[in-house]
C-alpha cells in the first residue's frame, strides 16, 4: 500500500514539473550511514562487513514486522523509511525527492596498478601519458584480475544482501562509459535474483566518467566498440561515437568536474529512476559527485561501494548554462630523473619537461565544454 502511494507521488512531483522551469537543491540525509560521520575512516571502511554501512536504528513509525508477522530486516525498515519521506514530501508545499544512491567504484585497473608501481609522481609526470609499457596496456584502463575479483565479491555481497536483508535493489543503473566501470557494473549485478521491472540494463552516459586530465586512463573508448561489447545496454541520447572531451593536453579542473556532475545529477534525478538507484563510476568522479551533493567527502578504494540518502528540492527558477576553465599539465617527454610529493617533475636533461602549450596552432585540442541540464 505504501509503494502504490509512493508511486502517485512520484508521479505527481514529476507530472508538476514536467512544463515548469525549475533547479535541483541537493543536500544529504545524515543518520542512516556510517559514511556520514565524520568519525567514520574511509581507508579502513569495508561496506562487506558492515551491512553496506547502515547503522542498526528504529524509525519514526516503529515498524518491526511485516503483515505476515515477520521480523523487519534492517533495510526493509530503511526502505519504509525512505518511502516515509518521500509520501510527507510529496504532501507538502515543496516538490522535494528522495533517493538512495548507491555509489560503486570500478575495481582495479591497469592504470591503477601501474601507478602503484611506478609511484604516484613519476606515474603523474610521465607513464600515465602514454598508452601502457612493454607489458601493459592503460590506454582507457581494463579490469586486473584482482580487479574482476572485486567485482565478484560485490556481486556475492548483493547476492547476500538480497537473501538476507531483503534489500531493495536498484530500480535504475547507470554507468561511467570507462572500460573498468563497465566490466565492473556488468560482473557486480549479472546473475542476481532482481525484479522482473528493474532488471539490470543499465544506462551509459558520459558526464559519469572519470576527472579528465591527460592521463591516457582517462579517454574512452568509441561508441560502436562500446556497444558491440555490451550489446543491449543503454547508451543515452547524443553520445559521440568519438571521445570528444579528452584532449590528452589540458585537464578538468575541480570546479569543471562539478560543473557536469551536477548535470548528471540532473539528469538522473529528473528522470523516472526510482527510489534506488545505481551509480558506477571513479574515484574522483564519486568525489566531485559528494561535493555537489552536499556530503563530506569520502574516498572510495577500488571496487567499494557506499549508499547515501539524497534529498533533492526542485525549486522555482530557470537553469543557468555554465562554462570552468581547463589547466595545462606539466610533464616530462622522458621518464623522470625523480619526483617531489608535490607533483613537480625533475625530468631529464634530454627531455624538458612540458610546461606550456602552444594550444593556437591546433585550437581543436582545447575543448570548449559548456555543461547544460540534457535529459535523459
């Protein structure tokens, strides 16, 4: 009875806004998450131990069994929760949605193990501008094998949670069009037992991708090979068959990079995605996306995942295009001598480093991005 009222609601705030202008205020619901505290440490945090970070509590409305009598699991009577507030918000003056999002970082990469061999400084100074080494390849970054074993236990950890807890799995999906965040959506949620009407067909869409510098990690593949491995997904609307934002000589400032994650917010809060909803994306991209969403900032490891509860206000007013500057990165043409914590490079005598470019005598290699609500 619950989802049915849910449901008209969700249908009126969306029928109300459906010819109205109006901007998305997002801020985060603290209470329910361990990864909303600030006493909670990022680098330890396993979301496999402690039930995807839900802290054990009692709600407003009390609730402890079903009808049938049976016990409440934790995430049914979170569930109940939510759907509590979204019917109190859809009663109110102010057109206001919930969703929990369910935020997963890609497994490891190639890219990510070579940084680690190589050192984060001489990996940001040199190896990460080209396509691998001898024997690797990092160009658009696959899965390691310790990275598909990440996304296995994802998918076992879900396979658990839905035996278990019962949880409500994602009404939508949707994905970075990297090569590790697809190959790690499709092994977290392939073969689990979900609902006939939230499958798991995800949606593709590029401002989920990674923070763009001018590491080689960070350009993606084209659209025909991306749909011809993953035939049946969705791919959103306009997508370039080439990558049209990477330019391997500028890079995404913070204040860029929030610009589009807003806009992918939009998006997906502006569609029918549901109550839950999934998100695989990057590091810094799942970054940029908590700054945006008002949420402290919480840093992900590979292959880990983390809930937040999002409230979205839609609010009277006309949405404003927007534009960030891009920065030139400095780096060595050679492997470097050494390198300094601070990212500076010490390049060899024979190789200076690069630090200025002549970008007017190929202007196409600058992008000129302007980040606008889409549609989905």
């Amino acid at each position: 009875m619950g989802i049915c009222k849910l449901l008209s609601a969700s249908l009126y705030i969306a029928s109300a806004f459906a010819s109205t202008s109006y901007i998305i205020k997002y801020s985060t619901v603290p209470g329910y998450f361990l990864q909303d505290l600030n006493t909670t440490n990022a680098t330890t945090f396993d979301y496999t131990t402690v039930n995807f970070g839900l802290i054990n509590r009692t709600y407003t409305d009390g609730q402890t069994v079903d009808k049938y009598g049976t016990p409440l699991t934790q995430w049914q009577k979170f569930e109940a929760e939510v759907i509590r507030l979204q019917l109190a918000a859809g009663a109110g003056s102010k057109h206001t949605d919930y969703k929990v999002v369910f935020f997963g970082r890609h497994g490891e990469g190639y890219h990510n193990a070579a940084e680690t061999f190589y050192g984060t400084p001489a990996w940001n100074c040199y190896w990460a501008e080209l396509n691998g080494n001898s024997t690797t390849s990092w160009d658009d970054a696959k899965l390691t094998a310790n990275g598909v074993k990440q996304a296995q236990v994802a998918n076992a950890f879900w396979a658990s949670r839905i035996a278990l807890q019962k949880i409500r799995t994602p009404d939508t999906y949707f994905t970075s069009p990297l090569s590790r965040c697809l190959a790690t959506a499709n092994i977290t949620f392939s073969g689990l037992s979900l609902p006939k009407k939230s499958k798991f067909v995800p949606l593709i869409k590029e401002y989920l991708r990674e923070g763009i510098s001018i590491h080689t990690c960070d350009r993606r593949s084209n659209k025909t090979y991306i749909a011809k491995t993953y035939p049946g997904w969705k791919i959103e609307p306009n997508f370039s068959e080439y990558d049209q934002i990477w330019n391997g000589v500028t890079s995404e400032t913070n204040d860029a990079e929030d610009l589009r994650s807003k806009v992918a917010l939009d998006d997906i809060f502006s569609s029918k995605s549901g109550l839950f909803v999934s998100v695989t994306s990057h590091s810094g991209e799942i970054g940029s996306l908590l700054r945006v969403l008002g949420h402290q900032a919480f840093s992900l490891n590979t292959g880990a995942i983390i809930p937040v509860l999002v409230k979205a206000e839609k609010l009277p007013g006309t949405p404003t295009t927007g534009s960030a500057t891009w920065t030139q990165s400095p780096h060595c043409t050679a492997p470097p001598l050494s390198s300094i914590s601070n990212g500076a490079c010490v390049c060899p005598s024979s190789a200076a480093p690069v630090t200025s470019l002549l970008v007017t005598e190929s202007p196409s290699v600058t992008p000129t991005v302007t980040f606008r609500p889409t549609g989905v």
